[in-house]
C-alpha cells in the first residue's frame, strides 16, 4: 500500500495482482483528466474499486508487466482484460451497473453523446490539443530532444505526436469545441435541462467536468494539486478563454456538486 502527497491510499502493482473486483490504475496524486474520468463514471453509478499507482514520468515496468501498459488510467475487473479506451470504460460501467443509466436510451441522444465525448477526450480533442500545448514551450527548445532532462516530455509528445505546427494549432481547435459544447449547454437550457444530453446526467457531463480542470482548475480546497500544475492547467491563451464561457464552469462545478467526488481525491 503506498500514499499520494495528498495522503489518498493506493495499491501498489504486486498488490493489485493479489486482488479481484474493479482496481482503477491512476496517475499517483495527479488529477489528470482522463483518470478523473474514470473514477466519476464509477462514483455516479456507486461500484466500488481500488486505486492502483501509476508512477507518472517513470518506466512503471511492473505495470506494463501486468497489464501490457504503462499509462493511466486501466481498469482490470477480476481476471478479465484490462480496458484503457474511455469509450470501453463508458460500456464497462453501463453494463455492470446499468442504474443510473450513463448513457442515453435514444439512439440520436446517444450518437451525439459519444460524438461529443469523442470531441473532447479523443485524439485532436479537447485534451489531446491541451497537452500539445503543454508540450510546446520545451519540446520547441533548442537541443530539446537532446535534453535528458527532458527525456519523459519527449516521450509523451511522440506519443501525441508533437509537431510545433500542431501545437501552434491547437488552441483554434480547442476553442471550436468548447464553443460547440456551450452552444450544445445554451440549448439545452433553454429547453429546460440542466445536461448536456436529454434530462439526466450521462457520460458526457461526467467528460465535460473532468476535462475543465485542464483549463481552470477548481480551487485547492476542492481539488488538491501541485502548484506547477495548477499553473500549466490554467488556460492563457486569448482564443481559449474567450471560448470557455463562465456557464461551462458553472456546469462543471453543478456535475461535481451534484454527482462526482468532492474534494477530488487524488
């Protein structure tokens, strides 16, 4: 068993193997995105899991090792396959507790549903072109590639596969999606629901949410992190933050007031 800074318990891998039921591999004390993800789809439908650590900028080879993967977050229920792809992790928690449903019934709602989740955890999404831009002021550094200082940034670029031609792009292609996400939040209220989707919490919600700490972070209290990241995390770019209008943010703060884990534990 092992503790984040934050003090939040996580099982180590050699643990992890030992047990059954839902063991939730997560970035150890970093509330990065797509494991907040997770962890909200699981917590608004109440199973149960055990955090595993996953080291971040280390080789994890026992992790790889276990599951054929080093990254976070993987999800390895009993003796079945671990999923990694948030698409798998969606059904995964639909099938096993079908009650309160996440994803919606009617079919036009549902292919809008999983094309919007597509638009911000997808590759070219919302945290895919952020990490981008994360990326660029060092991978663009002279001798940058060079730098073993700079060995686990490399390493992530080429797996999003970095270019500062990408990277220079990515905040337009940001900011067209988080205007077709609050055009989508202004319709919706206007015909009187409070989601993203049809009258009830979905999938989508729980993305949005999570994936809005990348660009405003919540305030300490409510979301613990290191203050470099705070600072990486919050949005600078003009065509950016006149994109993330304040009814996004009252929207992500209404999904995790309502329906997610407060204080984020991480």
């Amino acid at each position: 068993m092992r503790a984040s800074p934050n003090g939040v318990e996580y099982l180590d891998v050699g643990e992890a193997r030992q047990r059954s039921g839902i063991r939730l591999v997560l970035t150890l004390g970093v509330p990065g995105p797509w494991g907040e993800a997770a962890k909200g789809l699981l917590h608004a439908k109440g199973i149960p899991f055990e955090r595993v650590a996953q080291d971040p900028g280390l080789p994890n080879e026992a992790l790889r090792e276990w599951t054929g993967l080093s990254n976070a977050p993987q999800l390895v229920y009993d003796d079945e396959a671990p999923l990694h792809a948030w698409a798998d992790l969606v059904f995964f928690a639909e099938q096993l507790q079908p009650e309160p449903a996440l994803i919606p019934r009617d079919p036009g709602e549902r292919a809008l549903m999983f094309g919007l989740i597509r638009e911000i955890a997808g590759e070219q999404g919302l945290g895919w072109c952020r990490r981008l831009g994360l990326f660029h002021p060092l991978l663009s550094s002279p001798g940058a590639r060079e730098n073993p200082a700079l060995e686990v940034v490399v390493r992530l670029g080429e797996r999003y596969r970095y270019s500062a031609e990408a990277a220079e792009a990515a905040p337009a292609r940001i900011a067209g999606v988080l205007d077709l996400l609050a055009e989508r939040l202004a319709g919706q209220r206007a015909a009187g629901s409070r989601y993203l989707v049809g009258n009830h919490l979905s999938a989508l919600d729980i993305y949005w949410a999570t994936f809005a700490g990348m660009f405003a972070p919540m305030p300490e209290e409510l979301c613990p992190m290191q203050d470099f990241m705070r600072q990486q995390y919050s949005a600078a770019d003009p065509r950016v933050l006149a994109a993330l209008v304040p009814e996004l943010l009252e929207h992500r703060d209404f999904v995790y007031r309502e329906h997610l884990e407060l204080p984020v534990r991480t």
